[in-house]
C-alpha cells in the first residue's frame, strides 16, 4: 500500500471574471445552470499547448484544478447550501483533503493555447491540472442527490418524479 | 504565476475485479455503458473516513485517482477507440502530463470507511485522490464528441439527431 505523496504541476490558468471568491455569488450554486453564462479563458503554458489540440472538436470539457486559496481541510464541514454539518466527500467544499476542483465547461473556441470557455466557477488565477473530454460515459441520470435534494433547481435528464 | 508543484496524498484505494491492465476488454470503452456493472470497492483510510458521511445519500459520485501504473506523457497520443493522433487532452489517455484519472460511479451502499460501487473502470490497487458527490451541474446535454463521433454507442439525453 502506497500512501507516498503525489505531485502535479501545474499546466495552465484561469482567467475568470471571479477576481475574488466574494464576487461569486452563492445562490448560482442552486441552479444546475448558474454558471452556464460565465465565459473566462484557460490558457495552457507552452510546453502543455499541443496537447490541445482536436479538444475543439468536444461541446465540453472537464477541467481539474487546484482550489489554490483554500488552506486546511475539515472532514465535516457546512455546505453553503445546506444548514447541516456533512462530510466533506459529499460536498464540493474547497477544503477537502485534497483541494482538487473539478469543473465541466462549454468549449466557445479554441485560439491557439488558449481556450474560450463557459460555465467558469473558478476564481482568477486558478492552477489548472488537467483537462479532459466531456464524453457519453460521463452523463448520468435518475440521480439522487441526498442532501442535495430540494436545494438545487431543474436539470436535464430526469425520470419521472424520483427525485428532488 | 505560479508553477511549483502542489503535493496530494493518497486518500485510499480502489479494489477492482482488474488485476492489471490487460484485464480490461478495451471494447467496453465504446459503449457509454460498458463498465456499468463492474462491481469493486473505495476503501478510505481511517483518517479520511468521516467525510464519508452523507455520501451514501448520493447516487454517484465523481472518483478522482492516480494511474500510478502511468510512466510519462505524450502530449500526441493514439486514443484506444481512434487510428489517429489526437491532442492528449482530448483524450483519456493515462499519460497525460499530471495523471489523475476520474470516473463516476454508482453508489451500492456504504460500509463504514468502504463504498461498494458499480461503473468501476480502475486497476486494482488504484491510489484515490478525492471523491465528490455527482450533482445534476455535472449532467450536460446536446453533446459533440469530436473524434470520438460515431466511436461510442448510444448514451441518454440526446437531443434530435445533431451528434453523432
């Protein structure tokens, strides 16, 4: 059992017009499509750029990186949509053990090393570890969504009435 | 701009049906489906395990992990599913310049610091980085799949007849 650390480095940054994580506000995380229209960049550094490339080809991609303001970590912790102490794995919260984000955006265009985006909830200046397609494996439906439930509006794709 | 390097911790480990890689039928890659039933287990370690909490209330959940069989990256790369070379990050290639892997699985039930789960495309012995609930802002619609058109068989949530 390997329990050795691990390190990334970082491939890129986001340009968010989030410049501080006051100027998000939180009620978009109730509404599956409240970051839908936030457009921001994501520049990939040079010696990263070819690795880029047919990515334009994909209506979405899913972008890991690193919630680089978030200090220290709590296992149970209050989400910001929910008045109950949760575990961390059941939450998005920045201060997990590892403080890798994970966010799918619309690809708008690509312009050499740099990728026009939607759907950006990062914060400006954010390290980015990976990007990776958008693909069919990766939809899901007849969710149920725990705590999550009733807190977060409409979304694609549901079955009748199970949930929420 | 900062590129040092940023350190994660193994946080558990992902017991797979799939010893090694050869394991795997690399056909079940084309169907959005074809891992479904692929049973295996999280394991948390017990200093990680309280987040656990809430989880089970989650249908899916995103696993976040290292391909700690990777060696190296090419940032030009032969998808599995693909007889051309293709941007790496258009793919879900293993080698890929920080190689951490995601795949959403299915909530069978949790067991104190064990999740048993379905959709399990990891090897044996797979190091997990983080998991995170699956929440309806992960579902995305009126895909386009670039080079993977016409690659991979029939998924849900289609719109009418513009991909694939």
């Amino acid at each position: 059992m390997n329990r050795s650390e691990i390190s990334f480095i970082p491939i890129g940054v986001i340009h968010s017009p989030f410049k501080k994580k006051a100027d998000i506000d939180p009620k978009k995380y109730a509404d599956a499509k409240g970051f839908d229209s936030i457009q921001g960049e994501i520049e990939i550094y040079e010696n990263y750029a070819a690795g880029l490339k047919d990515t334009e080809g994909f209506s979405h991609l899913v972008v890991l990186f690193a919630f680089h303001l978030s200090e220290g970590f709590s296992l149970i912790t209050k989400p910001l949509l929910d008045e109950t102490l949760r575990g961390v794995f059941s939450t998005r919260s920045p201060h997990r053990p590892n403080p890798i984000g994970l966010t799918v955006v619309e690809v708008v265009e690509r312009q050499g090393h740099i990728l026009l985006v939607r759907g950006v909830d990062m914060i400006d200046g954010t390290p980015v570890l990976d990007i990776k397609p958008y693909t069919p494996r990766d939809i899901k439906t007849d969710l149920r969504i725990g705590w999550l439930t009733g807190k977060i509006k409409d979304w694609p794709c549901r079955s009748s009435g199970t949930e929420g």
